[in-house]
C-alpha cells in the first residue's frame, strides 16, 4: 500500500478525467464500485492499479492485499478532483484487458450483440448472460465494448468471468461458428419466426440480439439457423433489447 498526499503523482494519471477513448486502446478498463472491483480482484485478470481512500482500505484491507500490482490511497476530496466526478464508494481499480477469446476458444453458449450501442444494455445483457450460463460474449464492430468502463460497471463486474471476442463481420463469424457445431439464432420478431416457448436450446447455442432501434442487420439474420420471437400483444410489438434478451437467456433454463 502506498500513501500518496497529493494527486500530481504520475502513478495516478490514468484516473485523471478518465475516458474511455484513451484506456481502450491501451487494453484498460477502470472498474468502479466495492462490488465491481472485487470481482475484478478475484478474476484472472490482471488488476494493475487499486485507488481508494484510507477508510475503504482500513475495511477490506484483507480483500485487496497481495491482489492487485499497485494500491493508492489517497484522501477521498482528492481523489474526487482527481477523477473529476463524485466519489460514491470509494475505490476504483484499473485492470488489465487480456487478449480477446477466438471463436474456438468460446463455451457452449454465446451471447451475440449485432449493432448494441448502448452500454447500459450491453452491460445489462451481459449480466443477464452471466447469470443463465451463457459464459461467452460475441460483439460485433458496430456494438459497444463490454469492456467500457460503465459497460464493466453496469454488468456488476461479471464481465471478468466471460469469455469475450470481436467480430468484425458477423456473418461471416456465424459461418464459423456453424462449422463448429453451433445452431446460430436471430431474434426477429417477423413473419417465419419460432414462437420461443415452443423452442428447446440445443447444446451448443448462439443466441443474437439487435441494433435497440432497428433491430438486426437483414444479412445478420438471414445467415442465422433459425428465427426466434418472443410471443407478445401487437400493440406493444417490440421490447427493450435487455428485457428481450433477458427472456430469451432465460429460457435456456427451462427444462
């Protein structure tokens, strides 16, 4: 543990203003909140830097001990202008992206994310995937990162349990997973489409969510093995792509 007295230490700088913009591309990820960053701490991940204020340290000195390269502890009003945002919990982390997972390197359920832009419901999603054993991401190029940093904290930190890849064109990425005995899914709710309670999830499975305004790209779709729809009233029509994907991941369960 190093106690720092002023914030101008170059130790600090990739908390200063963080962006991802400037973390992403070196393969970093700052992880906020107590629960997020344990996780964080009791993944393979490699956790490069813990920043906290001494109260957060004194607490849970023996949950960060020995975890982590480097921790700092820095008064909490400095770390605020550090950070150049309200300090709620008390600790962030900066944490070490590995290199991505290949296709064949993926388990036997994949969460696809075809256009999600959004980090709340990518976050979310992956979250949801976590929880109903759906242990792999896919992204595509036009999708958010799972590893922005709300992303990170919007999925409570289980995106360090997931095996991640990036597609940057997925229908051929579904071609190759097909090779490698995957039944792909679009998730569209049109004309041809398989009501989902009818439907059981064969082993190995890819499940594909969509663009939150437009759902997914028709090419995406059309070299998918199946279309899956949740059965609802036409005056709705559609659903928020978390809550969608959140039935449907759900249904993997169901016996």
């Amino acid at each position: 543990m190093i106690k720092l007295d002023t914030i101008d230490d170059p130790n600090l700088d990739e908390f200063r203003n963080i962006k991802d913009k400037n973390l992403l591309p070196q393969n970093l990820v700052v992880a906020e909140s107590p629960k997020v960053v344990l996780k964080a701490l009791n993944s393979d991940f490699k956790v490069l830097k813990v920043l906290c204020t001494p109260e957060f340290y004194q607490e849970n000195k023996s949950n960060l001990d020995g975890k982590s390269e480097k921790i700092f502890v820095v008064d909490k009003k400095q770390i605020e202008s550090l950070v150049a945002h309200k300090l709620h919990h008390g600790i962030m982390a900066l944490i070490q992206i590995p290199e991505l997972s290949k296709l064949d390197e993926l388990g036997e359920r994949i969460l696809i994310f075809n256009g999600v832009t959004s980090p709340e419901n990518v976050g979310t999603m992956t979250r949801a995937a976590m929880a109903f054993g759906f242990s792999s991401i896919i992204y595509d190029y036009k999708s958010a990162s799972p590893y922005l940093r709300r992303c990170a904290r919007v999925s409570m930190g289980n995106v360090f349990e997931a095996k991640v890849h990036k597609s940057e064109y997925l229908p051929r990425s579904i071609q190759e997973l097909q090779a490698l005995g995957y039944t792909v899914a679009a998730t569209a709710n049109e004309e041809g489409s398989l009501s989902l309670p009818t439907y059981k999830y064969p082993e190995k499975f890819c499940l594909i969510i969509g663009n939150e305004g437009n759902g997914m790209d028709r090419e995406v779709i059309d070299a998918c093995d199946i279309k899956l729809s949740i059965p609802i009233t036409s005056y709705v029509a559609h659903l928020n792509a978390a809550s969608a994907a959140s039935i449907f991941l759900y249904h993997s369960v169901l016996k």
